[in-house]
C-alpha cells in the first residue's frame, strides 16, 4: 500500500489525526481551533453543509469519534420535511476521495456502553452499520446513498487515537480477543477503499 499524499481529518479539533502519515494535512470542524495547527483549515458543521473541498481530492479521509455525533435524521429548515445528514456525510466521504482512497474512521459502537454516555452521540454504530454503505450489500441506496465503498477491514478495538495496527504478533492478537470476551473493546475501525462509480 503506497502512503497517501492529501489527507483530510473530519472533526480534527486541536489534535488533528493523520493515521496514514500523508504529507499534507487538512482538517474540518464546527468552530475553529484555539491553536496555531500545522494543517490547513476549513470551517464546516458536516450535519449540515457539504466537506467544503472539490471532489476526488484526497488520497485519505479519517473521522476518529466523529460519526456518533452525526445526526441520522434531521427537519428540514421549513419543518416540510426531513434530511438524513449521515447518509448525505457518508456520500461526502466518498465524493471527495479519489478512486481507491481510504477512509479510517472510529467509533464508539453498541452494545458497549461508551456508544451510549456522551448525551451528544446521536448516531449509534453497530457491528454490522457498514452493510449500509459498503460493496455488496449497499443497504442505503434506498435513502440516497450513492457512494461505493470495499471493505479493507471492520474491526473491534479498545480505542488508541492513532492508526489500528495491521501487522501484530500473537500476544496482541490473545489481549485483543480477551478484550472481547470481556466487553472491553468499545469501538470499530472501519477502513475502508473508495471506488469509482461502475457505469450504468
């Protein structure tokens, strides 16, 4: 796998996250950072406006504690009507990446109790949530899903706030499935490959 050149951070507050080490770093959020970050910054409630980037430009997008705070289902200004503003981030996601970009994103996930604590998660992710977006199932093309992800990996992991290893030895791989035995990984990893739209 070659290193990304262009990532972007979803929600990357003072602490931007770069999981695969691109070169150049941009982040999105609702309120801009305290601190000088080196990375370039664009203001953006992703419940409400699009990623403010043009399409196909980035090798890689991260979301780390993001997704539980996206709304599933919001009204619409008029009160008419309603929007699916994770449905509309997800095909954000896929929108600005390039064709065979990554998304890394981690979640808290139920039925662990850190999906549920922060009063703000409003988007409760699940081990089988990524049916809905990735290849072959696609479950959310009926509520407007037009992006098409492959899975690279769904995983279940106590949370570090840096990239999930691939390569581990057999002593990590025991203190991970006692983990799940024990209830004690609270969130997935969802890494995941962008690909073009097929024709037709």
């Amino acid at each position: 796998m070659s290193l990304p050149t262009r990532h972007l951070d979803l929600g990357c507050g003072s602490r931007p996250h770069n999981p695969y080490n691109s070169a150049e770093l941009h982040g999105v959020d609702i309120t801009e950072p305290s601190t000088v970050l080196p990375l370039t910054f664009r203001q953006a409630n992703l419940a409400v406006d699009a990623i403010p980037y043009p399409d196909h430009y980035f090798d890689s997008v991260s979301a780390f504690d993001v997704l539980e705070h996206v709304p599933r289902v919001l009204g619409t200004a008029d009160g008419k009507s309603t929007r699916l503003p994770f449905i509309e981030l997800m095909n954000e996601i896929w929108r600005v990446l390039v064709p065979g970009g990554r998304l890394y994103a981690l979640t808290p996930a139920y039925p662990h109790g850190a999906a549920f604590q922060d009063p703000t998660h409003v988007n409760i992710i699940t081990g089988v949530t990524h049916h809905y977006f990735t290849a072959p199932q696609y479950l959310a093309r009926q509520y407007g899903f037009r992006g098409h992800f492959d899975i690279d990996r769904v995983l279940r992991i106590r949370p570090s706030l840096t990239y999930e290893p691939r390569e581990v030895g057999l002593v990590h791989r025991l203190r991970q499935w006692q983990r799940l035995r024990r209830g004690g990984c609270s969130h997935l990893v969802w890494e995941w490959i962008a690909r073009e739209k097929p024709p037709g």
